[in-house]
C-alpha cells in the first residue's frame, strides 16, 4: 500500500503525530509519504513542501483582510502538490490540518473528488464543519449547526485565525466549506476522541463514516526522566505544578493559572512551558515562565520532574500533552471539558471548567505529610 499524509504544518503537536505515523508505516513496510506547507525543509524523495514561505505571508495576509483562508490559498503551489500526488500515485490520500493559508482548498478537493483514491481526514479541532473557528465551546456558539453568520454575529471573527472580514466572510466560508468537503463521495473521517466525533455527527460533514482512533505517543522518548531541573532553577524542595501549552492563551487558562498561583502557599511553584516573551514578563513571581521548547527530551525531564500536571485548557479535542504527562508518570488534575476526560484517563483528578479553587484543593490533596518528600527526579 502507499500512502500520502498532508498537513498544513510540518511541526507542532500535528506535524509530530503525521511524521510519528509516516516512520510507523515505514517501518511496517508501507511506501509512505509526507506533505506539509509551514515547517522544516523537506528531508528526501518522500517529503514535499508546499509553496515557501512567501505563500504563507502572502495568504496569511490576504486572510487577515478578507477572512477567507484556504479558499483563496495558493493555486499554484497547490496545483504544484496536485502534480506531485499523481506522480506519486498513492493509494490512500491522508488529510490532517488544512488551515494553514497556503493550501488552496478549492483546487485541492477539486482533484480529491475525481482521483479515486481512497480519503481519510483527521479532525484534530473543529475547523472542518465552521466558517472560521477551530472551537466555539470557550464562548458557547452552536451557529456551525446551522450556519455560521446565518443567524448573528460571528463572536470570533477577531480571533486567531484573525480577519477584518467580518461576519459576511465566516458565512460564505461556512457555505464553501460544507459544499468542498461533501463533494467527495465517501471520505473517512477519523477523530481522536468521541466528543469531536459527536460533534461531526451533528455537523454537515455527517453523510461521512466517522471513526474514533486515539492519537498515540511516542514512549521511547516520553517516560520517567531523570534530569538536574531542580537544581538548575532552584526548584529544589518545591511542589511542581507544570502546564505546557504552545501558544498559550485565555482559552488554554493562562489566567486561570495565575489565579492559581495566589491560592497556593510558598510550598509550591507553577512551572508553565511554551509563553511568548510579552507573557513571560507579566508573570507573578510565584510562575516560573519559559518559552517553547522542540526538544522532547527536555519536555519528558520537565514532566517526571513535575509533581502534578495541570490542564486547564477549557477546549482541547485529545490533548498529547497530557497522555506525554502520564507516560512520564505524572498525576494529571484537568478540566472536565471536551475531550479532556478521555486523554486523562480514569486515574486524573477532574473539575468543573474555571473553578480554580477546586484546581488548588485537588492539587493539596496530592500533599498526604507536611514532611513527605516531593518528586525527586
């Protein structure tokens, strides 16, 4: 069999999972291939970039002003990635993300509806069945139902994927979108976690076979670590609490840690991995703020090194950060919300979304002895 995999990223938490699958299929003898847009240069005849960077700035910039995205991506570079599948000849055409801007999606499904190759589509948000956003759970919209900009006002059309357009343009691309992605006949879609796939049954893109396969890690590199950590930020004696996000924002809990960390005594020390300089400035004194890391051996230290893991993302579809957490042998107290539960698994300590307070009690509770010793790694 030969498979294709195409992502809008070649990085991040999505452009892992494609080339942690690619290496999986190549070891088990599958003639697998990648492709991706923004990212890394291409290493060998089995990995393809779409466009250059100058795609990404130019529709990224032309999204920004008519909030349009991969519908008015690059023809050329797309129709370069069309000319590359058909030399390639896959059996099976694999799609992740595609809001990345430079993938042009009209030419794109254009060739998907008439390849006969086989389609699978994994849903790592919900940007497939919405006219702008990736989740709508944060600010309690349900107008991808019916039509995003059908009945009111987009509430985050100033949100990242940002755009001046306006509500006009989130409709027209509720509408393009529901008429590309159900031109193909039967496209399997796969989802990470049960909430998402629900989610898909109830949106346009139900006449498609759903099914839900877990993400997986990669546990030769996410297990207990041992490292100096404790000593090399003078963390020694201290109750780590550690959250990791990339980029961090309200939605993820950035201010619901820092809320955090005025109900936890001197004991204690918030760790939170993956800030933008500007957050990292603005931080209390008792969160330990770092940038993004791309080494995964220093998250796997950082995770053993950790005494809890929070997660107070308030939209996540199944969160790696947290299985990476658990593989490392961490406790994980989270967020009681979309998918969350399913990634933490039966041992995490779950709460209602936003109670911080609850957060802080079920963190003191990991303390049984005022003299018990805390992580060590």
């Amino acid at each position: 069999m030969k498979i294709v995999q195409i992502n809008a990223y070649g990085y991040g938490s999505t452009g892992t999972l494609m080339r942690q699958a690619h290496q999986r299929y190549l070891n088990d003898g599958v003639d697998s291939y990648i492709a991706w847009s923004r990212g890394p240069k291409p290493q060998g005849e089995r990995e393809y970039q779409i466009g250059s960077i100058l795609d990404v700035y130019v529709h990224a910039g032309l999204h920004r002003l008519l909030g349009l995205g991969g519908l008015i991506g690059s023809k050329r570079a797309t129709e370069d990635l069309v000319r590359w599948l058909k030399e390639v000849d896959p059996d099976v055409i694999h799609l992740h993300n595609l809001h990345g801007y430079t993938i042009n999606l009209p030419v794109l499904f254009d060739y998907l509806a008439c390849c006969g190759k086989e389609i699978r589509w994994t849903l790592h948000d919900c940007w497939a069945f919405t006219g702008h956003c990736g989740y709508f759970t944060y600010v309690g919209c349900s107008q991808w139902q019916t039509g995003c900009g059908c009945s009111g006002r987009c509430p985050q059309a100033h949100l990242d994927p940002k755009t001046i357009a306006g509500t006009c343009a989130v409709k027209y691309s509720w509408m393009k979108k529901n008429e590309l992605f159900n031109s193909i006949d039967q496209i399997k879609i796969i989802t990470p976690s049960r909430w998402l796939a629900k989610l898909v049954n109830n949106s346009y893109l139900n006449k498609h076979q759903v099914d839900v396969v877990r993400n997986v890690i990669d546990q030769t590199v996410f297990y207990p670590t041992s490292s100096d950590l404790r000593n090399r930020y003078d963390l020694t004696g201290k109750f780590i609490i550690l959250g990791v996000a990339a980029p961090w924002s309200a939605r993820k809990g950035l201010g619901d840690f820092i809320n955090l960390s005025h109900l936890l005594d001197e004991r204690f020390k918030i760790v939170l991995i993956g800030l933008n300089e500007r957050q990292r400035k603005s931080l209390p004194e008792s969160i330990l703020g770092l940038g993004r890391t791309n080494s995964q051996r220093e998250l796997a230290e950082w995770y053993t090194v950790a005494d809890v893991f929070a997660h107070l993302s308030y939209e996540d579809n199944y969160p790696t950060v947290v299985l990476e957490a658990r593989a490392c042998g961490t406790p994980v107290v989270a967020y009681d919300a979309c998918g969350t539960p399913e990634a933490a698994g039966t041992g995490a300590t779950l709460v209602a979304p936003g109670d911080v307070a609850a957060v802080s009690s079920a963190i003191k509770g990991y303390i049984k002895d005022e003299n018990e010793q805390f992580n060590q790694y």
